[in-house]
C-alpha cells in the first residue's frame, strides 16, 4: 500500500480516537458538574426555573401561586395615565368578596365601587363568536388600609340573574364614573381564592419567618410535626420568564402558625425579606405516592410592626400592654381602656376583625386623648389564636408582659380595692405592680387570672353608664381564666388556645389567688347585644352557634339553640351572686360630683 495513503489513515484513526477521548471527557464533566449542582441545591434549597422547563410535582400552579401581576387591574382607561392602584387579590368569605389592592398613597379609597362581570360565552344573540357579558355595580361595603403599600376594598355578595352552567363570574373595583375596556381574559382567568385555604400573614422573627395559613388542618391546641412543612419564597414576578424560587424547611408548625428559616441568603440581613411574598406546601397524597401542595397566599413578608405605630428603639419596654381582637365594639372600647389605664396598662394593641361601627374613629379619639391605642386591620375571620400570635410577637419589642383579654373583661382585686382612701385612689396602677413583682422572676413567664361571668341582671337596654356599673349579678363558680404573659418566654411555636400560651421549656405559670384579683366577665349581656355572637365567633375552633354542633359545649350560653331568638326569662339568667364590689368602687371615686358621669361617658359626648 502507497505510505502515503498508510499515514493518512493512521491520522484519521488517531483523530478519531481523540475525538471519541474528547466526548467521553465532555461528557463525564457535564454529568459531575449536574451531580454538583444537584448536591449543592440538596444542601441550599436553592433552584433556577423557568416556565417552559420546570415542573415540579405540586397540585397547584407554581406560576400563579405566590405571585400576582403588578398591573392586574382589568381596567384599561382610555387615558394613557395608569391608576394609582392595581388589583393584586380576590378573597372569597362567606358574606363578602376582600380585594387586596397596591395602594400606596392610601388615598381615594373612598371613590372606588364595585364592579361585577358575568360572562356567557355561548349566548351572543347575533351570531357572533364574540361572548356576551352582564355588568353590575354595587356600593363598596368598607375600605381599609392592610400594611405599608396595601389596602383592602370589602365588596358585597352578589346574586346574579345568571344560572346558566357554563356562566364565568368575577368581581372588580374602579372609581365611580370612570369607563374603559376591559381584558376579558385577564379578568376571567384570575380566580378568587377562598379564605379558608390561603396563605395570609408573614412577619419577621429574627433569621425566621412566621407564616400564618389557613388550610393545614393540624391539631388544634397541639403543636405539630414540621418535616412535612416548607416555606417558599418568591422574589421575581411569576409571570415572567426566569422566574426564581427559594425554599427553606420549618422549624416549628401549630394550628395556623408556621415558622420556618429565612433562606441563607437573607439572613445576614433579614431586612431583605421585607415585602417578598411567601406561601407554604405541605406532604399530602400518601406513602407511596407522596405529593407536595402548595397553598395559595396573599401574604408578604413583613416587620412585626406591620407599618403601624412603634415606640422607637431606644426607648425603654413598657411594663405592661394588653391585646385583643373585636367586631363591633366600638362602644365598648374607651371604659375598657380608661378602666385598664388607671390599672397601670401602657399600650394597646386593637386588632379590627372586620367591625363596621367607626372603631377607628373610637381608636384615634383615644389616642389623641394620650391613650396609647393602635389598631390593626385584621380581616380574616375565624383566626383570634393566630391574630394573638401574631400581636405577641408584635408586642415583644415594645412590652415586657401583655394582657390578652376581651373588651368585656374587667380586672377586680376585691382586697386592695377596700383599703381606705389615703392620697389618690386605692387600686391606682395596681395591676402594673402586680406583673412587675415577677419580671425578675426566673421561672413564671404568666399570669392566669380566674373570671366571673355576669349574666343580663334583670336589664332590658345596655346600661349607659357601662357594663361595669350595669351588670351586677353573677354565676357563682368561676368559668375558665385570662392570662398576661411575657412575650419574650413564649415556645417559638407561639401556641395558645385565646386563654393561655405554651412557654418556654423550664417557665411555668403563676395563678393568681381568687381573693387577690379576678376578672369580671360580662359574658351574658343584653340580648339586644349578645345575640351578635350567632354572627360568627372569633375563635379558630370554636364552631358557630348558627351550625348544629357541640350545643353542650361551654363556649356556647346554656340553652341557646342555633338561631337568634331570645330564650324566655333571658333578663333573669345567669344570676346567682349579686356582685356590686366593683361597681360600688367606681361609684365612689370615679363619678363626676358636677354632672354624675363616669370618665368613659364625658369622653364620648
């Protein structure tokens, strides 16, 4: 054979044995560098996607979940301006539609309406393929501002002429008067989210997270196993491309609380956190075929402030503040507040659920008069142990113990309440004194305080000079108890049952003797003002008394059935014990000589 053509041949040979070397090599540095890179998400929790390429195993859409359009509005005006809001979220409650809106200027809020869009898209009359659309405009219920950029439109519920199957609803806001098109398809497709299946709050606890959601369906009164919990956090738009997620495990879970590390890359600074949304997936499906669901949110992660009024750091912690939630009791708010300050309470922490009765306007009255009062909205019913989680980790940087009490519970202390008058009035700041004796205490972390409930005591109308000095007869026995606690020894978990929390592992409990203190419940009021509570209870676990369960149970009055109507001799209930100590009391030295008026009566005239 020509040498020539032998030589050309052994090149070729030898390249393609290169070659083949090559692409073994090529080869088995892609397939480290994926093993790399799949050890070192195993350790971060950490993942690149994007839509088109990335599927993970989750009942519901990533994509829709945790992110919402920052231009959602269905409202395309005419002028070439934007609106100075956009709708971000529609929530579905029992009685009303909740609109999240970015708003922040936190103004005009009053000249927004509701607007309802029932599409049928086989009904043109014509011909055309084009779908035909119903429009209703109905008045807004309430507006509210949420947290530092958001606010909150309530919107009526709707009965539409519509009963066709294949009929789509949604419901929108504009300003009154406003007119432009509407993107059908947007609108159609951005299906409301039901409140009882959501991700709602989010606030920073340090290098953690606490998400508050709804839909878990834990224990109630146990804290839970949080292997089967994450935390997920997203930090660009999902309806991008390039879209980026973070993920971290839980560290702690129960009820509606979930507390989870912030990722590695946020916890040098947790202020970075501030304003990403955040939702949680649990472990559903079952052993064989596991399935991680992720759970729609609403919710931004946010300081525990909330935007709202804090005291600034360098001030010294108040001694004692009180915390609680209502619906529509505004008028019962300042002899509850006034009472509580001349105890020695400092700070108030008011989380709105839902009232309609001006208590903001009540709430910035008191302030004004040097009552330190805030308000929190707080529209997500069915949630008090989560909200008073929630305002003790709020409480923690301002207050060294917190009362969690309601506006009908007055705190009583029979002996001290006797002494004789000296300079001032016996009693003045005495609760104060009392939780201040154990702040240097090493193992109590709260205080319980046994209640008396007081029944109508023969009465016909709220008593005006209020329910302190109006209602004086009691059920003998005392029912269950009120606590103040140290927010700083409470377990990471924050579990409470409304009554109490669970502190610290080595931290106890202190019950205060009945002699001592005790709380005067005025439970069972008129029935002009305690049939309010067939409209919902606060409480997460606590079934409403309009539903046909647990008629035994304590939480509902004694033989109430499941409709408002007024039981015969209701006036007459409830009495066992006339009780007129702490009546008499506030007769003697908190009645106006001049106009025979209590302080809270002066003050709301």
């Amino acid at each position: 054979m020509d040498p020539e053509l032998q030589r050309r041949k052994r090149k070729r040979v030898v390249a393609a044995r290169h070659l083949h070397i090559s692409s073994s090599r090529s080869l088995f540095l892609c397939f480290s560098f994926l093993i790399f890179l799949l050890f070192w998400y195993s350790h971060h929790h950490f993942f690149f996607f994007t839509p088109s390429t990335f599927r993970p195993s989750l009942t519901a859409s990533t994509l829709s979940l945790l992110y919402s359009s920052a231009s959602n509005s269905v409202l395309d005006p005419f002028q070439p301006t934007a609106p100075s809001y956009s709708l971000q979220h529609r929530i579905l409650f029992p009685d009303h539609h909740l609109l999240i809106i970015t708003n922040p200027q936190q103004q005009k809020l009053h000249e927004l309406e509701c607007v309802y869009y029932t599409l049928h898209p086989n009904a043109s009359s014509s011909g055309s393929p084009e779908p035909v659309f119903q429009v209703h405009v109905r008045p807004v219920l309430s507006t509210d501002r949420y947290d530092e950029s958001r606010s909150i439109v309530r919107c009526p519920l709707t009965q539409t002429n519509s009963s066709a199957g294949d009929a789509s609803k949604a419901v929108d806001m504009r300003r009154r008067g406003e007119v432009g098109h509407r993107n059908l398809g947007v609108l159609m497709n951005q299906t409301a989210q039901s409140w009882d299946r959501v991700a709602y709050e989010a606030t920073l606890d340090g290098d953690t997270v606490v998400v508050f959601v709804k839909g878990l369906n834990l224990r109630p009164h146990k804290i839970s196993d949080p292997t089967r919990i994450r935390c997920h956090f997203g930090l660009k738009s999902f309806d991008k491309d390039n879209a980026f997620l973070l993920t971290t495990r839980a560290v702690s879970v129960a009820q509606e609380v979930v507390r989870c590390m912030l990722p590695q890359s946020m916890r040098n600074n947790p202020d970075k956190a501030r304003g990403i949304r955040v939702t949680v997936s649990y472990l559903g499906g079952n052993v064989r075929h596991p399935v991680r669901v992720l759970v729609r949110s609403v919710s931004r992660v946010s300081s525990p402030g909330g935007g709202g009024k804090v005291q600034k750091r360098n001030r010294k912690k108040y001694e004692l503040c009180a915390c609680t939630m209502v619906w529509n009791q505004a008028s019962a708010l300042r002899e509850w507040v006034m009472y509580h300050a001349w105890l020695g309470v400092e700070r108030w922490f008011i989380y709105d659920n839902n009232s309609d009765d001006d208590i903001e306007k009540v709430v910035q009255d008191l302030d004004l008069q040097g009552f330190n009062v805030s308000r929190k909205s707080w529209p997500w019913i069915k949630t008090q142990e989560a909200g008073f989680s929630h305002c003790a980790l709020r409480a923690r940087e301002e207050c060294k113990w917190v009362g969690f009490f309601d506006v009908d519970e007055f705190f009583y202390f029979p002996s001290e309440f006797r002494q004789p008058l000296g300079e001032g009035v016996p009693g003045e700041n005495y609760l104060r004194s009392v939780v201040a004796n154990f702040s240097s205490s090493k193992f109590i972390g709260e205080i319980r305080t046994a209640c008396h409930s007081f029944g109508p005591s023969g009465l016909k109308s709220p008593p005006k000079q209020g329910v302190t000095l109006g209602y004086t007869c009691r059920l003998q026995s005392p029912e269950r108890h009120k606590s103040i606690v140290r927010p700083d020894l409470l377990d990471i978990s924050l579990l409470n049952v409304v009554h109490h929390f669970q502190l610290k592992e080595g931290f106890r409990y202190h019950n205060m003797p009945e002699g001592t203190a005790i709380v005067n419940h005025y439970k069972y009021q008129v029935w002009e003002t305690f049939k309010a509570k067939f409209f919902r209870r606060v409480a997460t676990y606590v079934v409403d008394w309009q539903e046909d369960q647990n008629k035994g149970s304590k939480d509902r009055a004694p033989g109430l059935g499941t409709e408002a109507i007024e039981p015969p001799n209701w006036r007459q209930q409830f009495c066992e014990v006339w009780d007129t100590g702490l009546k008499n009391f506030l007769v003697s030295y908190f009645t106006d000589p001049a106009t025979g008026l209590m302080p809270w009566e002066r003050s709301s005239q």
